[in-house]
C-alpha cells in the first residue's frame, strides 16, 4: 500500500503534493518523497513519516515549480530507506518516477539494464521503470511511458516526470487504481479520491491499461492498445469534510461512530416502509432475478469476505439454494465451479482489489453474472460488474475497515430480505430500521468498551470464539485485533475449541466469546465454562 500525487497548474506544486500526501498517509508511512519540476528535476526523499519529509522540503528554500509528482511508501521492495523512498530517477537525474504495485518481472529488467551500463542506487523494484524510461525516451514522455508499460509485468499506478518536458506528468495504471482531479486551470492526480478531494470533486478515473499525459492543455488519455480515448468526468459524491478527522484522534475511530449514518445510507431508499419491502431497483435486482439461479457465490478479500461469510447463512436460508464464500486470492485455483447458473456476488470496498478482480473477470468469462457489492463509485469492480449495489458508507480513509464492514453485511442482509420475500422479508426490514438506532446504544458504551480495551492492551494472544453467524464476526474481530493492536488474534467456531486448541487457554488469556443468537446461547454458555474452567478472562459480547 502505498500513495501517489501528481501535480500540474499554478500553485507551487510542492505544496498541493504535501497536502495530498498528507491525505494519503494512511496508504503508507515508511517513508515518502516529492519530486518538483523546474529547469532540472529537484528531488527530496526520505524514510521516516511525512513531517520528517515537511521539514526536509521547509529547510531547503528553493524547491519551486509547478508541476511534480509525490509519494508515501509501504515498503515491499527494499527495506524503508532514505534511497528506497520514491521518486527514482534514472541514470542522468532528468526522469522521475513514483510507483504504486509491484513490476513482477524487475530482476530480469534490472539485470538487462545493469548489463547495458544503467548505475541502479536502490533496492526497490520501481527504479527499473525510471531506466527503462530512460533508454526508451526520444522526446515525447507519454509513447516512452506507453512502451515501457508494454514491456512491464505485475501492476502499477505511476507517475512520471521529465526535465526535458517540464509542463508535463504521464500517468498509466494497470490494476492499481489512478484518478485526476480537474480544477480551474489545473490537474491534480491520485491514486485516491482522497489526495485530489481538497481542491476539486470532478474526476477523471483512469482504466486499467491507460497512460495519460497531464499539461496545461488538459488530460490527453490512450487506452492500453494505445488509442486515443475520452474518460468523461465524473462529479464524486462525497466532499472533502468527509475525508477529514472532524474531530477524531484517528480516522479508525471516526469511521467507527460513522456506522449508524454508514448504514442509514446503505438502507436509504431500498426499503419500501409502509410495506416493509425491500427495492433494490437502483441495483437492477429483484426476486425474480435473484431466483433464477442454480446457486450463489461470493468472492472477496479480507474484511469483505468476512461480510461474505456474514451473508452466506442469510442468503442460504432465503434462496434455498447452495450459497458459498471465495476468496479472491483462491477462486483462480479452482474458477470451473462456476457458470452461467451462478450468481457471483463481489464485495469490495474499494472496487479495485487486484484478487477480487481476477475473480471477478474470471467469473465473467465463465459466463456467470457479476453483482459487485461496492463502495467506491466509478472504481473498476463497479464499472466491469453486470449490476452493481452501491453501500454508500463514505470515504474510508483508515485503512482498518469498520463502517465498510457493516455497510457490506447490511447489504446482504438487503439481498438476502428481498430473496426471501414474504413474513422473513418484512421480520428482517423492520431490524433493518431499527439497526442504526442500536448500533448508536452500542457506541455510547465507549467509556465501558475503552475500559476492556485497556486491560486487554497488554496481552499477547487472544482468542474469538463464536458460533454460526457469530463465528463469521469473530473472524473480523479478530483481523482487526491482529491489524490494529498487533497482537495476534485468532478467531474460532466455539465448538471446534476443544479438538485441539483448548490447550492454549491458559491462565488470564483474553477470550472475547460472541454469542448473539439466541438459539445458540445454551451451546455459547457451554463454551465459555470451558474457557474459563481453564482460566481464560473471558469478555462477552451479547
Ligand atoms: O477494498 P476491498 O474491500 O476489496 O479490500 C479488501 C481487503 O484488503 C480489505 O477488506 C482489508 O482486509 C481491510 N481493509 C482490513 O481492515
């Protein structure tokens, strides 16, 4: 994970970079880097978070232009280093680049390159395109970009600058999402909403395989078999305020107390209130559709599949038929399960997730109808699905999903409500309405759950355990434990403790047992007497 900027108009490019890159913090914060245009290409990197990178720009008077590209890093390639941070240059310092992904085939790149005289600096993968650029160059950036990315294997959002076309940034993505900003008399480019939010909201998304050279005559766009083409632009539905802290200490915990209005939006006109229905006709979906498959699959990644897994039973009971959960990652091991009688249901916050949309096109290509479940407008999974069902939970920013989470779950419980229809539709639409209402009771408790929290902060290992539906959440507690806290975490169907695991509970291990359906508390109860007959410090969430 990582973050692009680009600049092109009539402020100081320095400045709109660091604010973008401010903005992008979240995607990577190992290091971080700009490069401004003027005569020549001046160039400031370091490892370390972004203020370290502020001062650095703040102490060196005369990093003036306007045009450049920014970056913050994640490292994959290299270790997180003042030389490994973006922008690389090539060989003469006259090309810049910033790079978003991983170019799989840069060893055998950067072998070529060394054996032809190319003097590589750092241990990264993206210094390969900043040479290969170089070699290609004859005068025009972009057809040098368009070639080299021919030559590229893996994905890659860049951005790329040259002294010897100072007005200029060339962009290209390939399964690394890319976006530009359209303001008055300038162009600011992402790879995030996020960065481009603060100075205009009409965007231009770039498709995969586009390169697009940005000036002050506009965007000019090639499509990846290098014909001129035309991305419309797009008014993006949230504004900046919404990709703010507001008050918050962080953004996971903004986004946290944005789950009542997160789920009042995914809701918002899809249930018919006086009949207690659900209308999914934005979606383009209806019972009769839904129904007229065989069986249902839904793929995703990470917190997505676990709201997958939180969907399956409901979709199950509702369509009768066999429903089961992929991951993105491992569809492609095993695609032939799936064909024109197959729903594949996609969720996908972002809408760019590479694994959920290999399996996406996969299931395409096998001939089985796409319903993407996403919140990004306008992302790639949107664009290439057959139907798409908006959640509409707002920008996410922390890079812990939360609110996109629950947003993902009520919108299967939609699908599923309406699968069903009669007396099990109108039960489930009335719980709908009142969720907000509850999740509100929930976070009101925060001095309380703050306090658990404390007492859980120092411990090492913990434990989710839970039965059907409850097993599925405990999954994502249990992501979100290992993600945010660093101490590992694993998530077990309660009743499968005691084949083998229970020989971890030890005295004082925190075991955060789930138990919210009432036809499993007996079974619960029964759990959570072994846990504790073993010591464990069991936090209960009912
Ligand atoms: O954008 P997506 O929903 O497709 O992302 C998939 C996962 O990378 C994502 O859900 C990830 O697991 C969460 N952000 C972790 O909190």
């Amino acid at each position: 994970m990582c973050g692009i900027v680009g600049y092109v108009g009539h402020r100081q490019a320095v400045e709109v970079l660091l604010e973008g890159l401010r903005r992008l913090e979240y995607r990577g914060y190992d290091s971080a880097g700009v490069a401004v245009v003027n005569h020549r290409l001046q160039v400031v990197k370091t490892a370390g978070r972004l203020p370290r990178l502020e001062a650095m720009v703040a102490s060196r008077p005369g990093v003036d232009g306007f045009v450049g590209i920014g970056h913050t890093r994640w490292a994959t390639h290299g270790a997180p280093t003042d030389t490994n941070a973006h922008p690389h240059l090539d060989c003469h310092g006259r090309i810049g680049v910033v790079h978003n992904g991983i170019i799989d085939n840069f060893a055998e790149l950067k072998e070529q390159l060394a054996a032809r005289g190319h003097r590589f600096r750092s241990d990264t993968d993206t210094e390969v395109v900043a040479h290969l650029l170089e070699e290609l160059y004859r005068g025009d950036l972009a057809a040098c970009v368009r070639q080299a990315a021919a030559r590229l294997r893996g994905s890659w959002a860049l951005a790329v600058v040259s002294s010897d076309e100072p007005g200029v940034v060339v962009l290209a993505r390939h399964d690394s999402p890319l976006v530009v900003g359209v303001g008055d008399g300038e162009l600011v480019a992402g790879s995030d909403p996020a960065a481009v939010l603060r100075w205009t909201r009409r965007m231009v998304y770039l498709h995969n395989g586009d390169v697009a050279r940005l000036s002050q005559e506009g965007i000019q766009v090639w499509d990846g078999s290098g014909r001129p083409v035309l991305r419309p632009e797009q008014e993006f539905p949230w504004d900046a305020r919404a990709a703010e802290r507001g008050g918050y200490p962080h953004f996971m915990l903004k986004e946290i107390h944005e789950q009542p209005d997160a789920v009042q939006n995914t809701l918002h006109g899809r249930i018919r209130a006086d009949r207690l229905e659900v209308d999914l006709q934005d979606a383009g979906v209806d019972r009769a559709w839904l129904s007229g498959f065989q069986r249902v699959m839904v793929v995703a990644c990470g917190t997505a599949w676990h709201a997958g897994l939180a969907g399956q039973g409901l979709l199950e009971d509702a369509l009768g038929r066999p429903v089961w959960v992929e991951l993105g990652s491992e569809f492609r091991h095993r695609p032939h399960r799936v064909d024109e009688r197959t729903l594949t249901v996609v969720v996908s916050q972002s809408g760019e997730t590479a694994d959920t949309l290999a399996a996406l096109r996969e299931a395409r290509r096998r001939g089985s109808p796409v319903l993407a479940i996403v919140n990004v407008e306008g992302s790639t999974i949107a664009r290439e699905a057959d139907r798409v069902l908006y959640t509409r939970a707002g920008p996410e920013v922390a890079v812990a999903s939360t609110k996109a989470y629950t947003a993902q779950v009520v919108a299967l419980a939609l699908l599923s409500a309406l699968a069903a229809g009669g007396e099990v539709e109108r039960r489930r639409v009335q719980e709908l309405l009142q969720l907000p209402q509850r999740l509100r009771q929930v976070l009101e408790q925060e001095p309380r759950i703050r306090e658990v929290a404390v007492q859980l902060a120092a411990s090492e290992h913990a434990f989710y355990i839970g039965r059907g539906l409850d097993w599925a959440v405990a999954m994502e507690g249990a992501l979100k434990m290992k993600e945010i806290s660093y101490i590992h975490a694993e998530a077990y169907a309660a009743g499968e403790l005691k084949h083998g695991t229970l020989a971890l509970i030890e005295e004082g291990r925190p075991v955060v047992a789930l138990s919210t359906q009432r036809a499993l508390q007996a079974k619960m109860l029964g759990n959570i007497q072994e846990v504790k007959a073993r010591g464990a410090r069991v936090v209960g969430v009912t």
